[in-house]
C-alpha cells in the first residue's frame, strides 16, 4: 500500500482522471480511502485504522462477485502456486506457454491508444502500457487495485477504470488503435459472440487491431479440485471454501476465425502455444 498522504499513485497513473473523481467509480473509492486511512492514523493512539473499503458492484452478476471475492488469490493462477500446481511437467509446459503468449502479444504491431477490457490484475497491463497509451477497465473494482500496483512497480502510466465490459464506447478513449481482452471471451456467452465483435469493431478506430488471449480446455490449467466445466459453465472453489458458478466457454480456433470473420474483420490469425492458450488477432476494416 501506498502512503496515504501520498497521492503521487494517482496521479502518476492518471494525471487527467485525478482532476474528475466526482465522475469515476475507482478513484471515488481510492480518494475515499485514502482520506479515511489519513483521519484514522490521525486519532488517538493505539486505534486500530479501518480497512479499506470494499468495491462492491451493483446488482448480483456472479462472475463480477467471483472475481472481487478471488482477488487475493488471483495470480495464483498465473503463477501455478498452491491449487493450481499440478506437478513439474504440466507445470513447466504451462510457463513456457504463458511466455510465449506474452511474447506473441508483444510481437504484435500494436501502437498509440490501447483499450484493455475486463483486465483482472494486470498480468499484461504493464506490457501494454510501454506500447502506447493503456486505458484499461474491469467490472470488479478490487483486481484493479492489484493492476495499479503492478503499473506503479514498472514505474508505467495507464488510466485505470470501474467498468463493465459491455458498456458502449466512450470518448476519450474511442477510437483505440488496439483493443486487448485476456481471458474474457471464454465469459461471453456463445450467443453473445458477435455482439461482443461489433462492440469491439466500435471501440477501435479504422485499421485498429483486436487481440484476445484465451483459454483451452485443458485438465491442468485449472484449480486441482476445480470440476471440469460443462454446458459452457464452471464451478469455481476458492481457499476460504466458496464456491460459484460462472460463464466458461471454450471455443476452437476455427470458432474464433469464423466468429471474428463474419464480425467484419479482416487479416484474421487464430493460433494456439499448444495445450494451455488460444491467441487471436484481426483488424477493423
């Protein structure tokens, strides 16, 4: 955690955003605790400071209340720490794919305004933001916290939103030169597949480029007492025992390829590192 005088973090990732809080979920929360951590350290000694408040949707989606409630162990993941360790084999397999969709998206000819939807943590913000200019979004508040931290530790500027990924375009930053989702189009249901392409075909500009990085069904990708999915759906675990439902629909390349094709896109590759990720990319005519 950052100081709480210190209002460097937020300005620094957000210099033009810091100046309307009044009209932005993240920093109306950020500010908020931030003054309240700097009365509590304020009162009389020996009180204990509260914790910093809970960004809690509204409405009941499950998937936004899985990713609030999984956020301490979010990168676990990634990481294949705990749960997700599967043994030195499957494990070592899965790094080397995660390096090589990190060194595909970086490869990628991507430049200028960046839009990243539904970013969790940040796993990619950091190489995003050296690209160009990232404004990136997720619908559960707590993860972005975890992805500004991640930005401060590259010493990286990004604009940092509360903001679910179906809501329409905005300006700024419509029109993007490059729109990112990681492991986002496995939430969108089958029947939502083209509405999720026009929406990204409206945050980019002429020529803009799409790129997604999803998953594969794969029995070692996820948690070790996870149950396979099934009927396009997951039942998640987490380490304090709770459970939930969530959208997981795993599509083949040649699902993308098309989906993205009748979308409208064109120049469309759709590859995969073999046994963890699927990786595609296309252009807004």
């Amino acid at each position: 955690m950052r100081d709480p005088d210190d209002l460097e973090g937020f300005a620094q990732l957000c210099p033009d955003c810091l100046g309307k809080a009044g009209d932005n979920a993240f920093l109306r929360f950020r500010l908020r605790a931030a003054l309240e951590a700097r009365s509590a350290t304020s009162s009389e000694a020996g009180e204990r400071p509260p914790e910093d408040p809970v960004v809690t949707p509204d409405g009941t989606d499950p998937l936004i209340a899985y990713y609030e409630a999984r956020v301490a162990e979010y990168d676990d993941w990634y990481l294949r720490r705990g749960r997700y360790e599967h043994g030195p084999i499957h494990d070592a397999a899965w790094n080397a794919e995660l390096d090589a969709a990190g060194r595909w998206l970086d490869g990628l000819p991507i430049r200028g305004r960046i839009v990243e939807l539904a970013a969790g943590t940040g796993w990619w913000s950091p190489l995003l933001a050296a690209k160009g200019e990232l404004w990136l979004s997720d619908a559960a508040g707590a993860p972005l916290e975890r992805a500004r931290e991640r930005l401060l530790a590259h010493g990286l500027r990004a604009h940092l939103h509360v903001r679910d990924a179906w809501l329409e375009p905005e300006s700024p930053p419509a029109p993007a030169d490059g729109l990112f989702a990681g492991f986002w189009l496995s939430h969108v249901a089958r029947d939502r597949t083209g509405a999720f392409l026009a929406l990204a075909a409206r945050w980019l500009a002429p020529d803009g480029r799409l790129a997604v990085i999803d998953s594969l069904p794969d029995p070692q990708s996820g948690a070790s007492d996870h149950p396979e999915p099934a009927d396009d759906r997951a039942r998640r675990r987490l380490d304090d025992g709770r459970e939930f439902t969530i959208p997981k629909v795993y599509r083949t390349p040649d699902e993308i390829r098309s989906a993205l094709t009748g979308a409208g896109f064109v120049d469309v590759e759709v590859t995969t590192t073999g046994r963890f990720f699927v990786l595609a990319t296309a252009r807004r005519a």
